[in-house]
C-alpha cells in the first residue's frame, strides 16, 4: 500500500518507519527542510531505542521516504495520516491549528488532483478532543467535491518501547466513517493483530474517547499510588509492602503503580488537561481527572520538601548532583519532566546544580537553566551535598556505592524513584530519602 504520514515527530516517524517495516511504500511529509535532510540521510531526529536502525533498513530498502513537497507526498497516497502535533495552549486547551493547516493541505490535493488517488482515506492518528475528526472532515469537504473518508486512528505508543507496542498492540482502535476505510485499515493492520490482540472497529468519537480514557486511567493510577505513598511514609508504612499486598488482587493489578515523583513527558499531562477542558466545555465537570492532575503537580514539590527540611529554606552556597533529566528512561524526552521542577526550585532558593543523563543532556538545555552539565555519572557528583536521583535509567540501579560516598561531599542521597533500598543505603553510610518509606533516622513526616 502506498501511505503518507504527514508530521515526523514522535508518533509520525515510528509510524511511517513501522508501517514502510511491513512493505509499504511510506512517504513522510514534513514542513521542516533541515529535519528532512536528516532523516534522508538515515540520521534519527528523536532518540528510541531501535528506531534509528529500523528507518535505516527500511530507507536502504527503498520503503521509506521523506520529503517536505506536498504534491509529491499527497500524489499516491491511499492513507494519508496526520501525525502533527496538538500542544496545549496557555488556556488548557489542545491547539489543533496544525490539524486544521493539514486538513487544508488534503483538500487542496484533492480538489486539484495532485493526489491521484480515488477516495482517499484521511486518517488522524494525532491525539485530538472528541469531535476533532468530523471537524477535518468538514474542512476538506469544505474544498472539495470529490470522495474521500475520513477514520480516526489512536495510538498508544510507551516512550522508549515504541517498536515493541506498534509491532505488538495490546489493542488498535480505528474509528470509521466507510466501509472503504474499514478495509484499507484492515488490511494495513493485518501484520500487527490476532485474536489476542485485536483490531477493533467503532464510531470516530468513541475511538477519540478512547485515547483519552485510557491515558486518563493511567496517570490516575499513578497519582492514586503517590498519593498512598505520602499516607504511607507518614504512618511508618512501607509503600514497596503495601504495594505488593495491593497489587496481588487480581482486579487491581501491578501496571503504572510505582511511587516516584509523578508523571511527565507529552501524552498524560496533554491528556489529562484535554480531558479536564471536555468537561468544562460540556458543563460535566472531571472532578477526578482535575485531582489526578493536581496530586501530580504537588507530588514534585512535596519531594521538594524533603530537601528544604534536610538542608534549610537558603540553600546558597549548596550544590547538588542530579541524576537524570528525562521524564522516564529510554528516552530523550524533557517535556514535563520533574527534574525541571526540582531543579528550577534549587536555583531559585541559591543552590547551584550539576546534572548528568546518558540521553537527555542534549535536550534538557532548551529550558535555559544555569547547570552545570556533567559527562559522567561518578563526576556530576564531585563536591556535592546531596544527590538527587529523578530518572530511573538502568544505569542508577546497581552503581558503586563506596565511590559514590567518596565523591559527594556529604553522604545525602534523595531517590525520588525508590531505586534502591533503604537499609543497604544506611549501611553504606547514607542519610537516605525515598518515596512513601519513613527514612531510619526521621519519626515523623509532616
């Protein structure tokens, strides 16, 4: 099948390099000349363990395809995915003027005949309010005449195991207005589906809904769990036992429920905010996404806390080391990152702060923070008061204690991923600070 993906971004680069990966002819169209010539030069915009090797495969093998010429991307393509992005605006709202530009875009190709392709399927596989599909159906049929459908396509792609959750679905939703889009669709996703893992057909609002709900329900387990954590520590309770005897109950189960310092990152915070804005729109409040959104926000600070109770309100002349820049390992990704809270309040209070991340270090400076930015682990925290752990990456789980205490100036660790244990860091010499367990030395938490 010939595809265009327009945007090559996060979700449109995994999905025209994964789809070319099965043998279709993929053309990704992108409005950026810089980043097209990178990409056809195989070189991966975005880091995601995996991706880079597969565009070059598939590039080498003459499926995948980038440009930033619209009539050349819209000529042949039977599915044409909109993969722009859909930000959230200052008021909270997702901003579709990307969406709304594309839809534009087709229709012109449409009505003009640069794309030659009779009844074309328009997908949006961009994440959008309820409603956003039938509004770029309205645009193009606005333009043109001619036949087209329009399906909406969600995806649920985990940052830094992208290839695995598009090549192994748990689910694909496909929302449809045809019959000519159900088997386009079906066709494109024979590869990927079984019983198992099914394709599942609906009406477009409810597969916009679906996103939604399922990003909704996860960022809620997430708050639910920092939020016992906090309960938890307070009363002596250990949130790694209480966890486990929670999460044997088969109802529950063990997905997205680890304490830490909430989530980040492009999908839950966009998410949970659209679902809040739907509510306000509508006049049927979200009373608990609004919570959901408000634990996360206070977790991070309420981890603050814990530092300006250790060291005092001025912080001036203190330096810490932070590990981790990423809202979660395995990727390159800042947006929403708690590092970005915690450090923003360090500086602000006069403290001075070195940073280390295998990945993030170059994407974590478009925040303009005044940090020191360190090359190695061991090194970042050289003279430190403390150090200051915010992304679990591999590397964190099993380092060299004894070095680590010779290199910080004081033997003060706080995990904000509960990535090691508290009785072998108080044997190793360390005042120690995780989530949701009372450290040795403290009675009570406030």
């Amino acid at each position: 099948m010939h595809l265009t993906i327009v945007g090559s971004g996060y979700v449109g680069i995994v999905t025209g390099t994964c789809f070319a990966n099965t043998g279709n002819q993929v053309t990704c169209l992108d409005i950026n000349p810089d980043r097209v010539a990178m990409m056809k030069r195989g070189e991966c915009p975005i880091f995601e363990p995996g991706l880079s090797e597969l565009m070059t495969l598939n590039i080498n093998g003459g499926r995948l395809h980038f440009t930033d010429d619209r009539d050349h991307a819209y000529a042949d393509g039977e599915l044409i995915f909109i993969c722009v992005g859909t930000p959230t605006g200052a008021d909270g709202r997702s901003d579709l003027s990307a969406v709304m530009a594309v839809a534009r875009d087709i229709g012109n190709a449409i009505e003009s005949g640069t794309c030659k392709v009779e009844n074309p399927v328009v997908v949006v596989k961009s994440t959008v309010p309820v409603g956003t599909t039938a509004k770029v159906r309205e645009v193009i049929a606005g333009i043109t005449n001619k036949t087209f459908s329009v399906a909406d396509n969600p995806e649920f792609l985990k940052e830094g195991d992208a290839i695995q959750d598009f090549q192994h679905p748990d689910r694909v939703v496909c929302g449809i207005d045809s019959e000519h889009g159900r088997q386009l669709l079906t066709k494109l996703y024979e590869p990927y589906v079984s019983q198992s893992n099914p394709l599942m057909f609906m009406d477009i609002e409810s597969s916009e809904m679906v996103k939604y709900a399922s990003n909704a329900m996860l960022a809620a387990k997430i708050s639910f769990i920092n939020e016992i954590a906090r309960l938890a520590e307070h009363y002596g309770a250990d949130i790694a036992r209480v966890r486990e005897g929670m999460c044997a109950d088969k109802r529950i189960g063990d997905k997205f429920l680890f304490p830490g310092l909430g989530y980040g990152g492009s999908c839950f915070p966009k998410d949970t905010l659209a679902v809040i804005e739907m509510g306000q729109e509508s006049g049927i409040p979200c009373l608990l996404n609004e919570a959901v959104h408000e634990v996360n926000q206070q977790q991070r600070h309420w981890f603050l806390a814990r530092i300006i109770r250790h060291f005092g309100e001025n912080l001036t002349g203190r330096t810490f080391a932070v590990w981790g820049l990423a809202f979660k390992p395995r990727t390159d990704d800042v947006r929403e990152a708690p590092a970005q809270t915690i450090i923003e309040e360090l500086l602000r209070r006069g403290g001075n702060v070195q940073a280390f991340d295998p990945i993030a270090r170059k994407t974590f400076p478009q925040y303009g923070l005044d940090i020191e930015y360190i090359d190695d682990m061991y090194e970042c925290l050289a003279g430190c008061d403390s150090l200051v752990l915010c992304t679990e990456w591999d590397e964190f789980r099993t380092p060299d204690f004894q070095i680590m205490k010779a290199k910080l100036s004081s033997p003060v660790i706080f995990d904000g991923r509960n990535v090691w244990h508290d009785e072998p860091m108080h044997k190793h010499g360390f005042d120690y600070y995780s989530v949701g367990r009372r450290p040795q030395h403290e009675t009570a938490i406030i």
